[in-house]
C-alpha cells in the first residue's frame, strides 16, 4: 500500500523547529502585553459568507484560494483564509466596542489559502494578528505598526523595510478609481490577461500586478496622492508624522493596495531582502468599513497578520537565535531491571519540583541510557547498591564528578546545582 503523505502545501513542525516557533510565539506573547493587546481565540472555520462580505467578492482569496465546504448541516463554511474578519466579527458578536469602546486584540494560528505553493508560501501558514478596534485617528495606525516593528526588533530580524501607503476612503477612492480607469483604458494593450479581468472589478490591484509589462503600466498611473480626500490626506499625513517622532524610517509606495478589499487610508508592508518573491513578513493598515460590510455598523479598524513561516525563514537565513536551548536538566538511570522503579518514582519527584527529568521507557541498557544522558547536566544512577543504602550516585556531567547523595535529599541537591 502506498503511504499517505500530508496534503500538498502543507507540512509537519517537527520537535528540531517546535521549540524557535514556540520562542517566535512567547516573544510575540510578551511583545502584545506590552503594548495592551490581550489574546483572544477565534473558530478556524467560519461561515463563508463572512469573508466574501468582508474580505471583497473581487479579490483573488474569494475568489479562488478559499477552502469552503457544505458541512452537514447544509451551511456553506470556509476555514479562515485571514484573522480580521473574524476578529471583528467576534467584536461584533460580543459587543466589544460598543458606545464608543475599543479593544485591542491579537491571536496567532493557521490560516489557509489555495495557493500555489513556493518557498514561503503554503495552503496551511500560520499568522501573528494584532486589531486595534474602534479607534478612528491616526495614533492608532502608529501604535499597530510601530507594534510589529517591535516584534521583528525585539526578533533580531535585520534589513526589513517598512512600505507605507493611503489607498483612500469610499470618498476619494472613487474619484481615483476613475481615473485609474481612464489611464488603463488608453495601455489596454500592456496589460496581462489578469489586470484586464481586473480593469472592470477591481482596477486598484493593477497596481500591484508583478508582472514587468504590467509594472511599468502601472508606474506611470495618476498618483493616488493626488486624489485622496482633505481628510485621508491628513490622516496620512500624521500617520507618517508619527512614524518619524518614533524614529522609524519607512519608504512611499503608491502602488501598494493589498489583496484584500476592505483596507482604507493606511496600508503597509514589512518587507525582508532575505526571503526572495514571498517577500513580506507581515502587513496590514486600516479598515473603516469592514465592520459595516458584515452588518456592524460604524467601528473603525486598524491591525497587521505577521507570517511565522516567514519570519522563521530569515531569522534561520540570518542566524538569529531562539533564546535558550532546550535542555533535560537529570536524566535518571537505572542500572539493571530491578532498579527501574524506583528511577522511575524519582524521575517522577524531580518533575512534581518543575526538574526537566529524562527516563528511559524502552528498557534500554544501563549503557545506552548513559548516552542518552550525554546532553543532561546530571545523571542520577541507581542500582541494587544505591538502594540498600538509600542513596542516589549524582554524576556532574560537566566534569564528571560523581558524589552519593541522600535519597531523601536528592531534589534538594539538584536544586541547589542547576539554578
Ligand atoms: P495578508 O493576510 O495577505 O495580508 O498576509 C499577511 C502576512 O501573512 C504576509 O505578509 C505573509 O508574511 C503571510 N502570508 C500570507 N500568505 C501566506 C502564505 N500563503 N504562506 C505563508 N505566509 C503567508
């Protein structure tokens, strides 16, 4: 029989990586508390309906990636293809930011888009998200993106850029979408097949086609600086203003709109030179009208999905580390059959002291079990003679000193050595 291999586009986190995901998710943990942010844990899967409102009709996840499904019961459910919308449906649903209220949360987990798979990029990839609701102004923009800049610093990532842009509101964004229009219109002929089916839908995502026939089109196209309205113009105007107080530095870019449809005002990017095409480690921007377009009237949005697969693969390219090893503190051995419960009652003393203990299972031989030790700070042996004299051989296996310690006393002991 063949064997079954996990689904194309996906992969196992095997315990060699476990460990630096788990240390990417606790600084994230800490990085969130710090900035007020409180955790919140959302279904993987929700109604389709969810994401064609909020995500947009038009766009290539809704259109294409999503992993929907009728389930039993005849509902039409789709597992979550990005974290906003189901952050602010929760809102929403659970009156979070009612009468002028707003909350800031974040959660992490795995996402899934049907993509074609290439190095960073998955069906199955997991998200850091991070929501500041009900907050219209710009402070707030500030305080998500300088979060995620914190993170990646706090990380040790390096050479990231941050890639700025406003893509208006339903006030200005018409206006711009018309001229938009017009200018592609008139280089019909340069386009790919993909940005003409988008000219009718959606001529926005044009500009971020990354085809190089497209890209030049695309580099020639009305400026939407000169569309945006007093009021998104402001608004990025401070979004940029504070920025610049934190000291951060940031690049332009006119033709970054993202793939999702309910951004407005701010967009942005945090792009690595470490990672080739699937350049972005994280990015987000502000999202006014998502909460109305799945039925929850006015909450202003703004928040950012970081990419943990991503992030792992430059921090892996630039050699950052993933704070401390892990390590087995005792390893237990025992030296023939007879011996094995009572190694086996000790290893479990040490671990009710919070010790990481190690214990061979298997029935593997006194030797073996000694290899297994290698890696630990200290072996306890026991044997038929530590037994009668109700005494454990503690061995430093730093220096290799061995000492006879008090059965009784031992926990004591190697608390005293390893703190
Ligand atoms: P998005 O939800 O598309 O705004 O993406 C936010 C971040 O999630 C991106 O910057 C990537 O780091 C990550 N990401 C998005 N799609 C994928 C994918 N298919 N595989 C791996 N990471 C992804």
């Amino acid at each position: 029989m063949t064997s079954i291999t996990a689904p194309r586009g996906t992969r196992d986190i095997l315990p060699g990586e476990s460990w630096k995901w788990e240390y990417i998710i606790n600084t994230a943990s800490q990085t969130m508390k710090d900035f007020g942010f409180s955790e919140i844990h959302l279904p993987i899967f929700e109604h389709t309906e969810l994401f064609s409102r909020g995500v947009g009709e038009t766009t290539d996840i809704v259109e294409k990636e999503m992993y929907t499904f009728t389930d039993m019961g005849g509902r039409s459910i789709t597992l979550r293809p990005e974290a906003t919308a189901g952050v602010m449906r929760a809102a929403i649903e659970n009156k979070l930011c009612v009468q002028g209220a707003s909350a800031k949360l974040w959660n992490w987990g795995p996402m899934f888009r049907y993509e074609r798979p290439q190095k960073g990029r998955y069906r199955q990839f997991y998200q850091i998200d991070a929501e500041c609701l009900g907050i219209a102004g710009p402070y707030a923009d500030v305080e998500v993106i300088s979060l995620s800049i914190e993170l990646f610093r706090r990380l040790g990532l390096k050479n990231l850029e941050v890639v700025i842009n406003s893509v208006g509101c339903e006030k200005c964004r018409p206006v711009y979408r018309e001229k938009l229009l017009k200018y592609f219109e008139a280089h019909k002929d340069e386009l790919c097949e993909t940005c003409l089916a988008r000219m009718g839908r959606n001529p926005l995502r044009i500009l971020d086609c990354k085809k190089e026939s497209c890209g030049h089109v695309a580099d020639g196209a009305p400026d939407i600086y000169d569309s945006l309205c007093d009021e998104c113009r402001e608004h990025f105007a401070e979004v940029r203003a504070g920025l610049e107080r934190l000291g951060f530095t940031y690049t332009l870019n006119k033709r970054l709109v993202r793939g999702l449809d309910y951004y407005t005002k701010t967009a942005y990017e945090i792009l690595s030179g470490d990672l080739g095409a699937q350049n972005a480690v994280a990015g987000g921007g502000r999202y006014d009208n998502l909460a109305s377009a799945i039925g929850g009237g006015k909450i202003p949005g703004v928040g950012f999905a970081c990419g943990v697969d991503r992030v792992m693969l430059v921090m892996e390219e630039q050699g950052c580390t993933f704070g401390k090893v892990p390590e087995i503190s005792v390893y237990v051995a025992a030296l023939d059959d007879n011996s094995r419960g009572v190694a086996q009652i000790l290893t479990h003393e040490l671990r009710m002291n919070n010790i990481t203990a190690g214990f061979d299972t298997a029935g593997k031989s006194f030797k073996s079990q000694m290899k297994n030790a290698s890696a630990c700070k200290f072996a306890c042996i026991i044997g038929p003679d530590e037994i009668a004299n109700n005494v454990v051989a503690v061995k430093n296996l730093g220096d290799g000193s061995q000492v006879n310690v008090e059965r009784s006393e031992v926990v004591k002991y190697i608390q005293g050595k390893i703190q």
